[in-house]
C-alpha cells in the first residue's frame, strides 16, 4: 500500500480536459495581464513617485484649496498641490535650482490646471515663495524678457509666447501653457488674475 507521500497526483495530459485546460490558460493570461497593469501603474503614477523626499518621508501635499478655481469654462484646478522646500527643489526643477537658491527661495509650489475634455490643454503653475517681496522682486527681474508685453498684474507681471510671469509680495508666480505661443493666453491671463487676487 503507497504512503501519502509515495502517491503519485499528476494526470497525464491526455487525461486533462480541454475546459480545463482553456480555464488554465485564462487565469495564466489573467495573471499575465494583472502583472502588467502594475508595472504601467507604478511606471506612470506622479503621484507614486513624488510621494517621497529624497530621505523617503512623506512629501507634504498642499490642500487643493490653495489653487482657486480658474471661473473658466471646462478648466478644473489642480487635484492636488506638491510643495517642494529649498532642500529639495532640484526635485521639480533639477538644473535650475540653485538659480532661485541664490536669490533665497522658501518653497515651491506646483500644480497644474487641466481642460476637462481635452487632456492636451493643461497650464502648470509654478509658484515660489521668496521670503521677503525683495526677493520676489529681485527674481522676477533676473527672468524678465526684454520686449515683453507688461501686463498690469500684481506688483509687476508680463506676458510672453503665452506664459505669463508676476511677482506680488513675497510671491513670484510662473503661470506656463502645454500649448505653444498664444493659443491659451487669456485661459494664462485668467488663471494669473485669480492667483494674484489670493496672494496677500
């Protein structure tokens, strides 16, 4: 009489059904396709890979609340903000970091405006904290271009190929379209004016 562990359980494969045999290959290819997902997900996901410093803490997230609503048809706010400290700016900006280190940058935060039904149209947001309005200031002129249009927006701001850039208080605020040269500038202007109006 064969112990337990000297039966034998294995079916020959003439012996395995053709149901059984399509049911294997199913969840073989289920698994296959779950896998694959992940690794998309994990690939994709800002949100994934920006929830961490470079010590691996949690990023602080700023409420949603900071962002106002752009008052423009089919434009959402920012689902969320990243705020990003002078110790970790190179974060979002790599290789112009220590450009806003020098005039003494507090913080950043970024968020992006997006158009409901077309996932093209997004404005990012960049919007420094500076520490003092001199240093907002001082910022703000090291960046303007020569033969910009002014725009009459916080304590100085101008407008150009569709950006938008203004400094007020110790704010200076970056307000940058996905689509080139003017297509999106009063949507820019717009969403300009509502941060200026929060900024104290």
């Amino acid at each position: 009489m064969p112990t337990f562990l000297g039966r034998r359980y294995a079916r020959p494969p003439e012996a395995v059904g053709c149901t059984e045999k399509a049911v294997g290959a199913f969840i073989l290819l289920l698994m296959a396709g779950i896998v694959v997902a992940l690794g998309i997900h994990v690939a994709t996901n800002r949100d994934y890979l920006f929830a961490v410093d470079e010590r691996g803490e949690a990023r602080p997230e700023e409420p949603a609340s900071v962002f106002p609503e752009p008052g423009l048809e089919g434009w959402l706010p920012p689902a969320r903000g990243e705020h990003f400290s002078a110790d970790d700016l190179y974060v979002k900006i790599d290789g112009r970091a220590d450009a806003y280190l020098g005039f003494h940058v507090v913080g950043l935060t970024f968020g992006t405006y997006a158009h409901a039904s077309d996932p093209g149209r997004t404005v990012d947001v960049y919007w420094y904290d500076m520490g003092t309005p001199a240093n907002a200031e001082a910022v703000y002129r090291s960046e303007e271009a020569p033969g910009a249009t002014a725009v009459p927006l916080g304590a100085a701001g101008y407008q150009v190929g569709g950006a938008l850039f203004f400094w007020k208080g110790s704010s200076y605020v970056q307000v940058l379209p996905a689509r080139p040269g003017d297509a999106d500038a009063d949507v820019v202007l717009r969403i300009a004016q509502r941060l200026a109006e929060r900024i104290p």
